[in-house]
C-alpha cells in the first residue's frame, strides 16, 4: 500500500509540473530571448523552434524555447 500511494505521489507532481508548464506568444518569445520577431518566425518556419498554432496564435512552451537556444 506504502508504494503505491508513493507511486501516486510522484505522479501528481509530474501533472502538476506539466500543468504549471509556461507558455508564451511570439512577443513573450522575442522578449524573453532577445531576438526579433522576424528570426523567431525564421525559425518556426524553418522547423527549428517548435510551435503549437491554436486559433491563429503562435504560442510556444518557454520549454521548447530553452531547448532551441541551447540548441
């Protein structure tokens, strides 16, 4: 019984982890990494930055951000 409420407990923090996950529009994007709007949108284009298009918007996890920086 110990372990699986211990299972349970690592697993809702994984959903709340992920729940509290950042997004941000491509000015939030251009803000919090320096760069232009132009670049950022270079890379979308160009399949480097991932990106999620939800009713016209470009919205990305500042997640996906980091790990295109670092790259």
């Amino acid at each position: 019984m110990n372990v699986i409420l211990e299972r349970l407990d690592k697993i809702e923090d994984q959903l709340s982890h992920q729940a509290k996950e950042r997004w941000l529009n491509i000015n939030g994007v251009s803000k919090y990494s320096s760069l232009s709007i132009s670049k950022i949108r270079r890379a979308v284009a160009s399949g480097e930055l991932k990106v999620s298009k939800r009713g016209g918007r470009l919205l990305f996890k500042a997640s996906w951000v980091d790990r295109w920086l670092n790259g």
